[in-house]
C-alpha cells in the first residue's frame, strides 16, 4: 500500500476510534457534559449523605426542592437548617417534564428523602402544540430510554428524536453539549444552557439586585419569552402529566409530596389574564384534592420590588420567602 493511502486509512481509522471513545466516554457519563445542569446538581446533593442513607431523623425531616430556575434563585436551602436538611434540586432551562426525568434519575442512584417540594410554574403548564420547555430539552441531555418516557406524556416522536448516538457521528450528535462545556459564549439563545454562576452547596444560587432601568428591561425580556403561552392561557398537555406523575412517583418512594405555586410579580401574574388566573388556582386545588397532596400559594408571597424580572426573585426576596416556606412546611412526616 502507497504511503498516501496507508496515511488516509490510518487517518480514517483514528477518527473512527476517536469518535467511538468520545460516544462511548459520554454515554458512560466517564465524560459528564450530556446535562451539565443535571450533573453539576448531582455533585453537589452527593455530599449531603443524610439523603442516600436508610436513617432518618424524625425531628429533622430530608427536604429536597425541585423546580426551574424560579426555585434555583429562590430557596436558600441552607437557611432552613436546623428544622430540616434541606436541599434545593432547582435548576435552570427546566419544568416539569425534566423534572420528572431528573425525580426517576436520582431515585435510580438511591436518592432517599422525606418531603418532596415541587414547584408549580403556571407558564410551563400551558397546554401548547409542542410544550414550552422542550425549546430547552434537547437530545443530546437525555439519558437512554427517556426519549420513549417522554413519549408515554403526550411528546410527540418529532418533539424529541432518539437520543442514542451513532458510533461515528459523536462529534456531530454532541455538538451543543461539547459547545456547552467548553465554549459556552458561541452558543446562541436556549441552545446555551450552561451558566456561569454555580449553586453553594446546598443547591442555592444567588440572585441579583437589580435597578429599575434594568428590571423593566428584564421584564419586558420575560414577557416577549413567555408571550406564547398567555394567549387564552389553559394547563394542560405533558407538563401536567409529568406534575403528576412526579407526584404518584415521589408517593411511590415513601416521599411525602407537596405543591407550591411560585412567586410572580403583579405584572406578570397579569400576562394571563382574569380567566387565565382563575385556571391556574383551579388546576392547583384539583391536583392537590386528587392526590391528597398539600399545596402552598405562595404566587403573592413577596413584593414586586423583590423580582428581578417580574418571576425571579432577588437575594433578599430569596431571603423573605426561605423564612416564611418553613413556617409553612410541614413540621413531621407521615409514614
């Protein structure tokens, strides 16, 4: 064989065993950047041993919150010690079908714990053609066999292609994730769900405080991304599903279950209208009354000079809320 062909067939060859180390490295989660949201969680929750362990304290129940970035920004898990352990499994481009993904995921590796706080965020529940929160939920973070779950929730088979990645095309099917890892900045819009702040340890992630120049901009930002689901705003569809379905999964463990509705600002509560608001406490009082599940209306908890941009809070809107939930969360757990 002539030296060129030999170095196109050595070139190709190594390509191919590059390729299938990568595919094989990150399938494995060797190389952790399918869902760097997910994993940067995970590591943290893993140092709390109270919730990967059989006992338990009574008097101090295991709390895990989980939610979207609402609830990543909101709950300052550490300030509800020593009543509970507490941990804030909020995270960022998420709702309730990922949510749901992520419950299965952690109760996989051995997740035990006591109260379940889940979040009821009323846009991401809006009954649309293709669920608002699969702008976020991309292939490339889902773990083998989710796609097909996802589907058993009313996702429709083009919603979210099959996630198993072709030997040879790692470099390709991985793209955003690798992009997100590395190089976060050339990632436009919802395709970069990378942030640059991580979580204390205790899941918290600190806000800011924003001036008033700067919060009607973020408003305004909010409202341009979340206008397609106020028009004749209804819940319904697979995020309704996956809320309860998180629900019947949490029981299911022997983990006590219970709803809030998040905080949002008077503007905001707005955008969905007089009919719109009324569906939104209907839905919550039928769950609740269906699985015999608590819920905790905390949408007019806080002040709207303590939103951000009208649904994230700021550090001492994080503090107010954190103070008044443990007042509010149940002191035992019913076994």
């Amino acid at each position: 064989m002539s030296r060129p062909r030999t170095a196109v067939v050595a070139g190709i060859v190594s390509f191919c065993a590059l390729q299938i180390a990568l595919s094989s490295s990150i399938e494995s989660d060797t190389l952790p950047i399918r869902d760097p949201i997910y994993t940067e969680k995970l590591g943290r929750l893993q140092k709390h041993p109270e919730f990967w362990c059989e006992t338990i304290d009574p008097a101090r129940p295991r709390l895990l919150v989980i939610g979207s970035s609402r609830t990543q920004l909101l709950v300052d898990a550490r300030r509800l010690e020593p009543a509970y352990r507490a941990f804030n499994f909020g995270c960022s481009s998420c709702g309730p079908i990922t949510q749901l993904l992520y419950l299965q995921r952690l109760l996989d590796a051995g997740l035990r714990a006591d109260l379940l706080a889940i979040e009821i965020h009323p846009a991401l529940l809006a009954d649309l053609a293709e669920p608002f929160e699969l702008r976020w939920l991309h292939p490339h973070r889902l773990r083998p066999g989710e796609s097909e779950r996802l589907q058993t929730l009313g996702c429709g088979p083009d919603a979210i292609s099959a996630n198993r990645c072709p030997w040879f095309q790692a470099s390709s099917h991985y793209r955003l994730a690798l992009l997100n890892e590395f190089a976060p900045d050339l990632l436009p819009g919802s395709q970069a769900i990378r942030r640059n702040r991580t979580s204390d340890g205790f899941g918290f992630v600190a806000s800011i405080d924003a001036n008033p120049t700067l919060r009607l901009e973020l408003l305004a930002n909010a409202k341009a991304e979340y206008q397609p689901a106020f028009a004749d705003y209804r819940p319904g569809g697979p995020a309704t599903v996956a809320l309860r379905q998180m629900v019947t999964l949490a029981q299911a463990n022997q983990i006590q279950p219970i709803l809030f509705l998040a905080p949002e600002a008077t503007e905001f509560q707005s955008w969905f209208g007089t009919a719109g608001n009324a569906r939104i406490r209907a839905f919550c009082e039928t769950l609740s009354k269906e699985s015999g599940v608590p819920w905790l209306n905390c949408r007019d908890w806080l002040s709207d000079a303590e939103f951000v941009d009208g649904h994230h809070v700021t550090p001492s809107g994080a503090t107010r809320f954190t103070e008044r939930l443990q007042t509010e969360l149940p002191k035992s757990v019913n076994r």
